[in-house]
C-alpha cells in the first residue's frame, strides 16, 4: 500500500487541508476508486473503508491483486473541520453555503471540443484518449478556494477509474445506490453484494454532483461521436447510501466491507474464489419515479412507517401533531413504492421534507436531488 497527500489550496495563513489517498495494487490494469463522507457528517463510508483496508492489505500481502483499488477515506477534510457547538455540520460548506456533494465541474462541452478531431476507430484507445482529456482539462482548472481545490482533487484520483463508488449515508434510511442507465446490471450486482433495497437510475441527476460529473462525459461523447466511432460504456461511477446517520457499527461496517471486497472479486480485481451474490432483495426504478412527501402544518412528528416498508398510496407516514391546538393530521404517501429513507428530526415546520419514496412511474425532471 502505499499513500499519497494532496494539499488543498490554503484558505487562510496557517490553515491548510490535504486529501489523503491509500494505493493499493499497480496501476495499468482496472482501477477502481472509493471515496467517503463527502458530506462530513455522513460517517458509515469511513467506517466501511477502515475494515476494507484490511482486507485489501491481505489481498496485496498475498499477491491477489490485479488492477489499482484507490481508497479516499476522508473525502472531505473542510466539512469534517466544521463542528459548532458539538454539532457535526459537514453537508455545506461554511464558506460558502454551498453542498458539498454540488457544483463538481462538468467536462462534457470541453471535452467534446478537444476530442473532436482525435477519436478513431479502436475503442481501447478512445478510452485512453477521453480519460487524458479529462486530465488535461482538470489539470488547468482554476482552483480559486479550498472547496475549488478539493473537487478537482478528488476528480483526478477518480477520473481514470472503471468503478467509481463515493459512500454515503441517509437521514434514516435503508441500504440505496444511484447509477446510470449504462450500468444498471453492474448496479444490481453490487446491490446484491450489500442488500440494496432500492437502486434510483438516473442519467441526469442535477446540481453537479459528484457521480454524475465522472459519467456524464462519456454519455455526452456518446451521443455526439457515437455513430461515427466507439465510445465505451461510461466508467460505472455510483453513489452507495450506507443505511442512516447512526447506523455506523464494527458490525454493519464490517458487513458492508466484506460485501464491497467479494463485488470487486466478482469485478475481476481480486483473484481467488468468487462468491456468489446473493439474490436481489429490489429491482432498478428511476430516480425520477421517486417521491418526496412533505408536511403541510408545523408540528411534532410520530412516525408510522419505516424505511424499508412497501406503502401503497394513502399509506400513513407519520402523524404530525399541532402542541398548541391539540390538533393533528396523516401524512401519506402519495405513491406505491418503497419508503427507503426519511428525515431524523422530529418537529416539523411548514413545508419540510419527511420521507422519500421509490416508485415505479417517472414523475420529475430537473434537479432531481434538490440543494
């Protein structure tokens, strides 16, 4: 193993951030890349990476590895910085305001300039050609604060990746992943692997997030050089949701990892045995046929429903209780589908999102994930 600091540009004198990244395997075959708690306070993915470092030291102790396997564990050294009055508060950044997990560059219009005239016919060098492109480009991007910085950062150690996975947590919420349409099948095995309940498939995701600004390009590329020569699948970059905020455990954690470990056997970057996925516990929905239910009067939240339930429409949610008047009103869902996460607070103001459910029928378009 070995491992790399990446100084961030600094913000203020005497106050500097570096993105630490852990190397295991040689580069030149497949590379996959895992990042997490790119919102700082989303903790389950660091957890997760500590018991897949172990497993990853052994494999490469024991010559087993065959490609790159690239571990961020602390995606985010500014959120995690930012704790007032013993709150952890790593979803926006102080600065700024801005999410952490939005305004990822997006390459696809520069990129599609600079390869108009250098794509050909042989689909390996195409690859090789895109994915220096990219370099090129986020090599002279301009990093004017430490926030610019870190995104570019994080994009150079991923951008030349086959598997992108950037680890994440809910509110309360059950195991979820976001992917492409491109790897809706990659999508399912990993699911297996971790006991997804849910997988939200998206092309077009909004607000620049992270995932989507890796695969993006190559759909983009696709669509413009398609018909003239081969553009390959986009790299398989995803956005695992790890359950909630407070299910971070040596048991779950550890669980999670080992699922991770056998996905990568099956990916072909660990040789040895492949143990079989177990069967899927949910099939692939569009993130745009997912729901958002909101409460209509302030009040104090009792919950009905659970992640993970299967709620038909009209389903209660949760009642929300008026504490002055006495009075109270059922939030139901609005769809058949699955409820896989909802919100950790338990006073309601006018307005908030509650619970998000999963549903068959895409209803959105826009910004499908909000601020």
């Amino acid at each position: 193993m070995r491992i790399d600091q990446h100084p961030l540009p600094a913000g203020s004198s005497n106050c500097q951030y570096s993105l630490s990244s852990f190397h295991f395997g040689q580069p030149g075959a497949k590379k996959v890349y895992l990042q997490a708690s790119l919102h700082a306070d989303e903790l389950p993915g660091m957890l997760v990476l500590h018991h897949l470092r172990a497993l990853l030291e052994r494999a490469e102790a024991e010559g087993r590895l065959q490609g790159e396997i690239v571990l961020v564990p602390v995606a985010n050294p500014i959120g995690l910085s930012q704790t007032f009055m013993h709150d952890q508060m790593g979803r926006f950044d102080f600065a700024s305001g801005t999410n952490f997990n939005r305004g990822f560059p997006d390459l696809s219009e520069p990129m599609i300039a600079l390869l108009a005239d250098a794509l050909g016919d042989d689909a390996q060098q195409n690859v090789g050609l895109i994915r220096a492109a990219m370099r090129q480009l986020l090599d002279a991007a301009e990093c004017r604060t430490p926030l610019d910085g870190m995104r570019i950062g994080l994009m150079r150690l991923a951008h030349d990746a086959d598997i992108v996975l950037d680890l994440h947590c809910d509110c309360e919420g059950v195991m979820h992943i976001y992917a492409p349409s491109d790897h809706v099948a990659e999508a399912g095995r990993l699911g297996c692997y971790l006991g997804a309940r849910v997988l939200l498939i998206a092309d077009a995701i909004g607000g620049g997030c992270f995932d989507e600004m890796l695969f993006k390009p190559w759909l983009r590329l696709r669509a413009r050089f398609g018909a003239q020569f081969p553009v390959p699948q986009s790299c398989f970059a995803s956005t695992v949701e790890l359950r909630g905020e407070q299910d971070v455990s040596h048991q779950l954690a550890s669980a999670d990892a080992l699922g991770i470990y056998h996905y990568l056997c099956g990916a072909g970057l660990i040789a040895g045995a492949v143990a079989p996925p177990p069967a899927a516990v949910c099939v692939p929905t569009p993130l745009a046929g997912s729901v958002t239910a909101c409460a209509a009067e302030p009040g104090v939240i009792s919950y009905v429903a659970r992640p993970g339930d299967v709620l038909k429409s009209g389903d209660v949610i949760c009642d929300i209780v008026d504490p002055l008047s006495g009075g109270s009103y059922a939030v139901t869902s609005p769809i058949d589908g699955v409820m896989y996460s909802r919100v950790i607070f338990r006073y309601a103001t006018r307005g908030m999102e509650l619970a998000k459910i999963a549903g068959k029928t895409e209803r959105r378009s826009g910004n499908l994930l909000g601020p």
